[in-house]
C-alpha cells in the first residue's frame, strides 16, 4: 500500500425529509445569501425545489436562482453564474440536481474569487485551492460529486470535457434523500447505477500490491450495485434499494475506495470524448466504454481481472486457465449492464465508426503521454479501444 492522506470532511443528511435541514446547514457553514443553483427542470417538476425554498425561508436566508443547468454542464452558464454571484454578494452555492449541476456550481464557486478566467483550472491538474463553499441536494446516484473534489464541465469552444480538482470544491454539506431519486426515469437510474460501478473499477484495477482493505471495499460495493440496481429497475420506487444505491454512489467516489492506490481513470477520458461530441449520457457512454477497456487491457494482470470474476461476479476460478475465469467476469459485467438497458456499442449512443480517429486526437495524447494509471495508453491504444467498442 502506498502513503496517502485522506481529508473527506462533508457532512452528509442522509434519509426522507433531510432537505429539511437545507437552511440551518447553510447557516452553519457560513452561508448568508445563496445561489440556488439548477438544471433543466426536474426540480421543479417533482417538487423538490420547493422543499429547500422552504428550508431556506424558515432559516430566513434570501437567494437567488440560476437554473438551466444541463447535462454535460457548460461553460457558457458557468461564466454566467461568476458574474451573477458577484453582482449579488452571494457568499453560498446551493447545487439541487445531480452530478452536471453540483459540478457546474463547484466550477462557479472557484470562478468567484479568481481574477483569472475559471477554465485555467480545467484539465490543467492547477489545484482549485479558494472557492465559494458549496451545499448540495442531491436528486440523482450516479456522478459522486456531492463528496469528491472534482468538476467536469465542457468549454463550448472545442467542446473539450475537462476535470479540475481541489479541496476547495468538496461540498461543505450534502443532503442526500433516497426518496428524491425515485422520480429518475428507468434509463437515467441505470445510467448512474453504471458511472457508480465504474468509479469503482477506476480503483480496483491497479499495480500497486497489498491493498486487500481497499480492493474488499471496492469489491463490498459492487456487489451491492449488482443487488441492488435489478431491485430498482424492477420497481423505481424501491426506496430501501434507492437509499442503498445512494450511498454507494457517493462510497464510491470519495475515494474511501481508492486511498493507498494507483488508479487508472482511461475509461473516463475515453467516455468523456464521446458525451462531449455526442451528447450522451456519462453513464451510457462508459457501459460501451469500460468493458472494450477491460478486454484490452486484460493481458496486462490476467490474475487481477480473474479476482474481479470470482470474487464480484461469482464466476468459478479455472486454475489450469485463469484467462477463460477473466474473461468470464468481463462478459458478466457486459451482460449485467445489458440487463439494466444499458448501450452495448457505438451505434446505440449514436456514435459513429469514422469519427473515431478525431475521437482518440482529440484526447491530445501527443509527445509521449499517455493516459490511465493501470495500463498507459498511447493515441494508438485508445483508437483500439473505441474500435472494441464498435
Ligand atoms: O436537468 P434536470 O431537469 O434536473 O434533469 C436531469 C438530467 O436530465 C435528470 N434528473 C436528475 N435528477 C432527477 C432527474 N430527473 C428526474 N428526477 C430526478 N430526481 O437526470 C439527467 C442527468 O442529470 P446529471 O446531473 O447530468 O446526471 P449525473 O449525476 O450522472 O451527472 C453527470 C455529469 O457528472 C460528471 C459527468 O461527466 C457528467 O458531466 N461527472 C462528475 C464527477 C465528479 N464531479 O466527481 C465524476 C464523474 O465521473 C463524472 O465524470
Ligand atoms: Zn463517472
């Protein structure tokens, strides 16, 4: 196991009626005036936003509201968000949504108080170190956002989806209230129910030996994705099997899973390319993305990959050829993805063959880098991949 540090200090409200605690949470956390921050509409629709209108009310918190956020954030809102908070005062930024409106506010949140243009943090690996606090209601398990440092938004120019990370951006508090999820259409659950097993997998495979704690971690939540997620598919309103997912979602990406580790990370800036060009789901684009990632890289630990099999996807070890055991555990993922109505292939996203040279350079794997922790991938090895994807 490697050194690591682990500082993961957001308080979490877990459970029915959480939101009720929305206001004084602000308050406690410094909040003064906030930026209700949202997406397409779905708030609205389901009555949520008027939950934490009301909480914010009761604790006598004005706000002002930014919707429209949408999936795949843009920077476009973001810029306008800057602007926004600083014409308001607003010291507070309350994210009601899921995964795109939690990032979109953490990338205003870091806007506020630099001089400089937001973006200079996005894919720059420039440590986000001064940002508004944030506060999110969580309304969909997939991204983690709600407990990690990270945003992903995608610049309008050259539609690049970039990462940016710090502390700074860990969210202050997190109301996370399975009931909320249960208004999440079949396809947009499975597809936070595959971002949530593939943060996992991010983690799991890796060089770094003697991470037993982690790696049973990691294994602990998949299993309880593959439990639970048919619970839910079969009956969208299972609020138990909702509650669970939901704390898996954030289990697996607040890098509990992951401390002590190498990573690899390729299938997300694979994935990325493609909601960036396609405007797909994050989550569809990785149920096409991660297994052909798999398959390629499996020669690299074959006995990694037959663990993953046995231990996650209860194949039985073959001894004598340990490959046939891993490969088994991959075609069981792709199966139980199929299950839950997730793409299989390029074509099911709307992706197409001829892009896929333009797809890989734009990674911009040039001049020796490379991309992933596991396995480093060159341009040539990503083409590769998006071609076992076909
Ligand atoms: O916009 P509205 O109307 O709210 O609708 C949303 C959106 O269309 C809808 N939705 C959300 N909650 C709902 C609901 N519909 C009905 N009932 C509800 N309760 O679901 C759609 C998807 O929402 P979105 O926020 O885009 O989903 P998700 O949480 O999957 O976020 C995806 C984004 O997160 C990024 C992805 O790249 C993608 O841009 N990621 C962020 C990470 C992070 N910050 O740590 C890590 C992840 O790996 C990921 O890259
Ligand atoms: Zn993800």
């Amino acid at each position: 196991m490697e050194n690591f540090t682990f500082y993961a200090p957001t308080y979490f409200s877990f459970g029915d009626g959480s939101e009720r605690q929305c206001g004084a949470l602000v308050r406690r956390f410094g909040g003064t005036k906030v930026l209700l921050h949202y997406g397409g509409g779905s708030v609205r629709r389901n009555g949520v936003l008027d939950k934490v209108v009301a909480s914010l009310t009761d604790a006598g918190i004005p706000y002002v509201e930014l919707g429209g956020v949408q999936p795949n954030p843009r920077s476009g809102l973001v810029y306008e968000g800057i602007g926004l908070c600083r014409r308001e005062g607003i010291d507070f930024i309350l994210a009601v949504g899921g995964g795109s409106t939690i990032d979109s506010a953490k990338a205003i949140a870091a806007g506020v108080p630099y001089d400089g243009d937001f973006w200079d943090y996005y894919g720059t690996g420039k440590p986000v170190d001064t940002a508004l606090p944030v506060g999110t209601v969580l309304t969909i398990a997939a991204a983690g956002s709600e407990g990690s440092p990270d945003s992903v938004i995608t610049h309008e120019e050259g539609m690049r989806k970039w990462g940016a990370s710090g502390e700074a951006l860990r969210p202050r508090f997190s109301i996370l209230n399975p009931m909320f999820t249960c208004t999440l259409p079949a396809y947009q659950t499975a597809c936070g129910a595959t971002d949530i097993m593939a943060h996992v997998c991010e983690r799991y495979f890796t060089n770094t030996a003697d991470v037993e704690t982690t790696d049973r971690l990691c294994e602990a939540v998949l299993k309880a994705m593959i439990t639970e997620t048919p619970k839910v598919m079969a009956d969208l309103g299972n609020y138990q099997a909702r509650a669970n997912i939901m704390w898996a979602g954030m289990v697996a990406h607040n890098n509990l899973c992951g401390v002590g580790r190498a990573q690899d990370w390729a299938s997300h800036d694979i994935e990325h390319e493609l909601s960036a060009k396609y405007d797909v789901a994050h989550g569809a684009g990785l149920a096409v993305v991660m297994p052909a990632w798999m398959t390629y890289v499996l020669p690299h630990d074959v006995q990694r990959f037959a663990q993953f099999a046995v231990r996650v996807w209860g194949c039985d070890m073959d001894f004598t050829d340990p490959e046939r055991t891993a490969r088994e555990g991959i075609a069981r993922f792709r199966a139980f993805l199929s299950s839950i109505g997730m793409p299989q292939g390029f074509a099911a996203l709307g992706a197409r063959e001829e892009d896929i040279p333009a797809l890989a350079a734009h990674i911009g794997l040039t001049g020796g880098r490379t991309l992933g922790g596991f396995v480093p991938l060159t341009a040539a090895d990503v083409e590769a991949i998006y071609r076992l994807a076909l």
